[in-house]
C-alpha cells in the first residue's frame, strides 16, 4: 500500500557503504562511490518529468497514458542504468540500520504466500542481522519508506516532482530476494512510477476493477482474470500505472535480488476530494452570515423527503 507522507528531512550524514565482508548477503562486488552522471535534467520541474519519461514527450504521456493505461519505458541508454543503480542499493541498508530505524515506521518485512501477505516484522528497533536473515532465509522482502530522507538525489527528485505535480509525492524502496514475492494482487489510491534499480522484476498488470480508484484494495485471484500486461523490468527501466489498476510483482529466478523505488503522488486530488474540501468551507462561513441558512428545516422533512415517509 502507498501512503503519501512528507517527513522532515534527516540531518543524517549521507549513507557510507561499508566493506563487502559487512554488507547483507548475498554478497556482492563493493559499488565504488565514483561520480555517476545524471540522465535527468535539474534546471525545473518540468525538464526534470520530461527527463523521467524520456524518450516520451509530456504531451503524448498526458494525452494517452496519464490515468488511462500502463506505459513500459525501456532503456538503452548507458547512463540510466548505473545512475538509477546510484540512487540506492541493497547495499545501502547495512549503513542505515545505525539510523535507529524502526519496523513499521520505517522498514515492512513482508512476503506473499499463496496469494497472502504475511507480516515478518519485528518490535523495536532494526537490526541488520535479524534483517538479513529475514532477506536471506525467509525470502523476504524489505520495504523502506521514504528513502529521500537520507538520499540527497532521491529529495532533489521529489522536490521538482512535487511543484510539477503541485502536489505531494512519496516514495518506496522495495528489495526482494529472487524467486519471492512481497505483496498480493493489490491496486492502490496514487499514480505509479517505477524505477528499476537492480536485478529484474517481473510485473503483472490487470485491468482495473475499480477506475480511479480513491483507497487501497487487496483483490482475489477469482476477480482479477488474466493480466493485460506481463511486463519485465530491467534496471533503468521505467513503469507507470494508473490509481486502481491491479498488480503484482515478483523476483525470477538466477539474477539476483531486485530493487526498484516507487515514486506515487496524486493521492486525493480528484475533483470530488476538492469539493468535499471546499463546500462544507463555504457553506460554514456563509451560514455565519446568513440566518436563514442557520434557520431548522421544516417539521419531518428528512423523513419525507429522503426516506418516503408520509
């Protein structure tokens, strides 16, 4: 599920990756902190989305996918891929569980079971042992929430998403092991973007039940049907889906773990979430003005005529 919250930003010092012998298993060759040059364009918002979504233009994506239909981008440029690598890795968990982190708050350990999902956090605070075995031997998948608060890339992202958007936008790392899978068919309340970081993903994508869809739902095998998309994510590949289409993603076998950062916003901003904000604002303060608005409704007028009686 994707809720959109902002927290203050952390005053952490930027994530230390530490040596191969320390990192989470499994294993892997030490990612070197040497610069990596950014296929995403700073100077405004709006060059920033046009950069996400390249080689698409905004107009096409507004007119044609925006809260219509899922859209795959696929990446062959060579800068993508080592710079969304960049943006955080399984590596990076290790430095992090010294932020006193805690379950709930800020990791989920979850995994799906024949279409369930089980719970396999723990109380208190984040141990990177007890994390790693969760990852390595229960297969689990790990959910870190809001990782902008300790990434400046990942902030300077969702600052120029947020005045794009005119609206919040917030963000999920989501790590699984190969051959897991962390959640059931679900659909969600937020506009998707997917980022592929590591490793592959495989996506299943089903027409929605509920369009537009204003609050997260979990859907049953029975009701969902066959997919409309069955979508392999490689790293430096893009995903977009709409608020309500059904999905569900898993790891595939002999590439590793993967790691992808969704990046969702739109979350009540529709136009019925507007008037329910703003009617009940103005007729408060127009009935301070008006006596007759203040003034009782007729004897058994509810009862008459909403309800039939006579």
């Amino acid at each position: 599920m994707f809720q959109i919250k902002m927290p203050k930003r952390s005053k952490e010092k930027p994530v230390k990756r530490r040596s191969s012998e320390e990192e989470l298993l499994p294993k892997q060759s030490r990612v070197e902190h040497s610069p990596t040059r950014s296929p995403l364009s700073f100077l405004s918002p709006s060059s920033l989305f046009e950069s996400l979504i390249q080689p698409m233009g905004p107009e096409q994506f507004f007119s044609e996918y925006w809260e219509k239909k899922p859209l795959h981008l696929q990446r062959s440029d060579p800068t993508t891929a080592p710079y969304y690598q960049s943006l955080f890795q399984l590596s990076d968990l290790q430095s992090l569980c010294s932020n006193d982190l805690e379950y709930y708050t800020d990791v989920n350990v979850v995994r799906c079971i024949n279409g369930k999902k089980k719970d396999l956090n723990k109380q208190g605070k984040v141990k990177s042992s007890v994390l790693n075995k969760s990852f390595t031997q229960n297969k689990a998948t790990i959910q870190f929430h809001q990782p902008q608060r300790f990434k400046d890339e990942l902030w300077k992202i969702q600052e120029k998403l947020e005045c794009f958007f005119g609206g919040l936008v917030g963000s999920n790392v989501y790590i699984t092991p190969q051959e897991s899978q962390g959640l059931p068919a679900h659909y969600d309340d937020v506009e998707v973007f997917i980022l592929q970081l590591e490793g592959q993903k495989n996506w299943l994508l089903y027409n929605p039940t509920v369009p537009l869809a204003a609050e997260y739902c979990v859907e049953s095998e029975e009701r969902i049907g066959s997919p409309s998309h069955e979508i392999t994510l490689k790293a430096g590949d893009l995903l977009y889906f709409p608020r309500g289409t059904i999905h569900q993603a898993s790891t595939p076998a002999g590439g590793g773990h993967s790691t992808h950062l969704t990046l969702s916003t739109y979350q009540r901003m529709s136009w019925g979430d507007l008037l329910l904000d703003v009617f009940p604002s103005v007729l408060s303060d127009r009935s301070k003005r008006e006596v007759s608005l203040r003034g009782g409704m007729p004897r058994r007028f509810l009862l008459v005529k909403l309800m039939g009686f006579r």
